[in-house]
C-alpha cells in the first residue's frame, strides 16, 4: 500500500483488470484519509468551485487555486497518483497550456493535468504530451460547458453525437492522452469506447464497464448542498465514520459493486 503509483501503475492496473478507485481531493486531511483507504488516483477538481467556494458552477476558478489546492493535497497524499484539473480557459492554445500545467506540476505537485473537450484540444494534448506532462481526458458531459449545454445533460443519446464522441476518443488517446475519463454517458456507449481504447477510462456516471471509477468527494460522502446525481451513492449512510465510507467506496470500486444499474443511463 506504500509503494507510490505512477502512469505505469495505472496502465498496469487496466492491463490486469484490477480496477481503479478515484476521488476529487481539495485539502490535505481528506487526502490523508483517501490515501489510506486506498484511492488510486486522487484528482483535485475544479468541483471544488461548488463543493468548497460555493459557486454555481466551475467557471470561476483560477489557476492560482488549483495550484494552491493541489499542493495541500500532495502534502496528505503519500501513494495515489496526482491529478489536477486544468481550470476554464487555462488552455486556448497550446503554449498557455504548458505554462498553465507546468505551474499545477511544479507548484501544485500535480503528476499530470486533466482538461475537457474532444478534437478541438488535441494540438494541446500533443503539446503537452511533448512537454511531457502526463494528460488525463474529459468526455461526455463537460461542466465547462455547461453554459453552452444549458444545464446538466447527458451527453451522446443521439447517434450522431455518439459517434462524434467515440472519434475524439480515438483522436484524444492518438494525441497522447494517457487517461480518459468519461461523464454522463448511455452505457452502450461506453462499451463502443472501452472496444477502442488502449488507455486506462475512468467512468462517472457512465456505467460499470470503465476500468475505474470517480465521484465527487462531497458528493459521496453527501455533504453537498445540491440535489445528488444519479449516479452518485451516498457512502456514508451505511458507514460509521467518513474513513469507513471512503473504504467501502474503494472496496466497491475494486470488486465491481459500484456502479450498479441504477447509477448509468441508457
């Protein structure tokens, strides 16, 4: 439980089927907590605009905060691999985006970058990739977006959007992205994904056949202040402290008991 993950590990994990167990980390007493537990890859999220600042959405939050949360973070994190979401319009062209990610590794102590969008970000995934800065990518519902959506949708019921997804899949992981994650997708599309991708996909919302899963930390534990999504299981009702629940979300990551049917879409 000692030995710190790297990119290798999380390939090796999809390479053995084991399942990966992640969460959103804002702060270092959480981050002890996940870390113990057993989380393998702690994301610090933009989420934390909502959960932490109360915002109503992710737009607000600057780069200088996630550097500032991702170095709380790494101070408590000991084992699960670091990654720091790239905040709204921290990435419009590639050289920004190096400089942006370079902060989130350097001064947040971040082991990679994840960033939403499809084909349109591939010349800043291939920059980055060149940087060689490890990238995690974002499919499905995009909460950068949600202006641009209207709201909180899922993404890819229509057979023409569905297939526009699986393309920036492929072209995501040609460019170099190193992990994908999934959000807010029909589980037949997800399965259409998993039958292309050679890289690990992490799900939310997105049904059971990702090789990982993530929920927002707030979310699960249910001390949000917002009405919880779908596929989200308040782990703390049958715990008797957050550690416990924490565990239990783990133990059902790894031996596939969450998500079940009623946390996807069809």
């Amino acid at each position: 439980m000692n030995n710190k993950l790297t990119l290798s590990s999380i390939r090796d994990m999809k390479a053995k089927g084991e399942r990966i167990a992640c969460l959103t980390a804002y702060d270092a007493g959480f981050a002890q907590i996940l870390d113990e537990a057993g989380v393998d890859i702690m994301l610090v999220g933009d989420s934390l605009g909502m959960v932490v600042q109360g915002k109503e959405s992710t737009l607000p939050v600057t780069v200088d905060e996630m550097v500032y949360h991702s170095r709380c973070v790494s101070a408590g994190n000991r084992r699960a691999f670091l990654l720091a979401d790239m905040p709204f319009m921290s990435y419009p062209t590639p050289e920004q985006a190096v400089s942006n990610a370079g902060r989130l590794m350097k001064e947040g102590a971040a082991h990679g970058v994840k960033l939403e969008g499809g084909r349109e970000v591939v010349p800043v995934v291939t920059r980055l990739a060149q940087a060689g800065i490890p990238v995690c990518a974002h499919l499905g519902l995009l909460p950068q977006s949600v202006n641009k959506y209207g709201g909180y949708r899922v993404q890819g019921r229509d057979p023409q959007q569905a297939q526009a997804i699986i393309e920036d899949a492929k072209a995501l992981q040609d460019a170099g992205a190193d992990i994908l994650v999934l959000e807010c997708i029909p589980r037949s599309l997800t399965e259409q994904i998993m039958a292309v991708a050679s890289i690990p996909v992490i799900g939310i919302g997105a049904g059971s056949s990702c090789d990982g899963q993530v929920l927002v930390l707030y979310d699960m534990l249910g001390i949000t202040q917002h009405k919880l999504p779908r596929f989200v299981h308040n782990f703390l009702e049958d715990s008797d402290s957050i550690p416990d629940a924490i565990s239990a979300y783990v133990n059902a990551v790894k031996q596939g008991t969450f998500p079940q049917q009623e946390h996807g879409y069809d």
